[in-house]
C-alpha cells in the first residue's frame, strides 16, 4: 500500500523557526534522541556539553512545549473598564467639541444677522410687515402710529 500526501519533514522543521542556530541545534539533538537517531552521549558529545546538561536542556524544552500547548481561556480577555481620569479626559473632548460646534454655529448666525438684515426682515410674518410699512409711512409723514 503506498503512502499518499507530503513525506514527513521530522526535524527539519526546526530550520524554519526563529532563534539561534545554538538554540536550533539543542531542540534538534533532543528530538534526535526523542526519535531514536541519537543517543544521549552522542547528543551531548555533538553539543560540546555534559550528559547532565543535556538532560536538563531536555526537560527545559520538553516542560516548555508542554506550557505552550496548555489550552488557554476560550473566547477574547475581558476589557477593563478605563480608569476615572481616562473617563473624564473622554467627557470633557466631548464636551468641548459640543461647545466649539455652538461657538461656530452662533458666529455663522451672527454673520447672517450682520451681513444680511433684509433676508431676515423679508422672512417676518406679512402681518409684521404692514405694521412695520404703515408705522415708517406715518413717521415719513410726520404722524405717531
């Protein structure tokens, strides 16, 4: 029966992780010795260690791998809410924004005013504006309304 998919790539697959070439060939000699390719004093003869230090470089990684695969929390890490001061700064930038927006607003009102007063008449109701016409007739005249 033939094998189907990729051929397994063993501990080659150490090349491609990130680290030292020192720290490369220390988890490649411990899966080496894992695999049966390597006995421990070949290991720690190749690293230029003692067999002890071997061992403890073994247990180092094995409890490390260990520690990484423990599973985690499910789901995303609770937010905390933001401190007091935080909270205020957020307050007062919207506070401020508000009282720019009123700032601009009442300076475009007092342009219009300014600039323009005869709109702004033109827009009294018609009843306002026979009294305004009839009291500057009668002022013309010489007369009181």
């Amino acid at each position: 029966m033939a094998k189907r998919g990729r051929p397994p790539l063993g501990v080659s697959l150490i090349d491609r992780l990130a680290g030292s070439e020192q720290e490369k060939r220390r988890l490649r000699a411990v899966f080496e010795t894992m695999g049966g390719e390597l006995t421990i004093p070949q290991a720690a003869s190749a690293l230029g260690i003692e067999e002890s230090r071997f061992h403890e470089i073994r247990r180092e990684a094995l409890q490390a791998a260990l520690d990484a695969l423990a599973p985690g929390l499910p789901g995303r890490p609770p937010q905390s809410p933001p401190p007091p001061e935080q909270q205020e700064i957020v307050e007062l930038r919207a506070k401020l924004a508000r009282a720019e927006a009123e700032l601009v607003a009442a300076r475009l009102q007092t342009e219009l005013l300014l600039g323009a007063p005869r709109i702004f008449r033109s827009a009294q109701p018609a009843s306002d504006q026979k009294k305004n016409r009839a009291s500057k007739r009668s002022r013309r005249k010489g007369r009181r309304p």
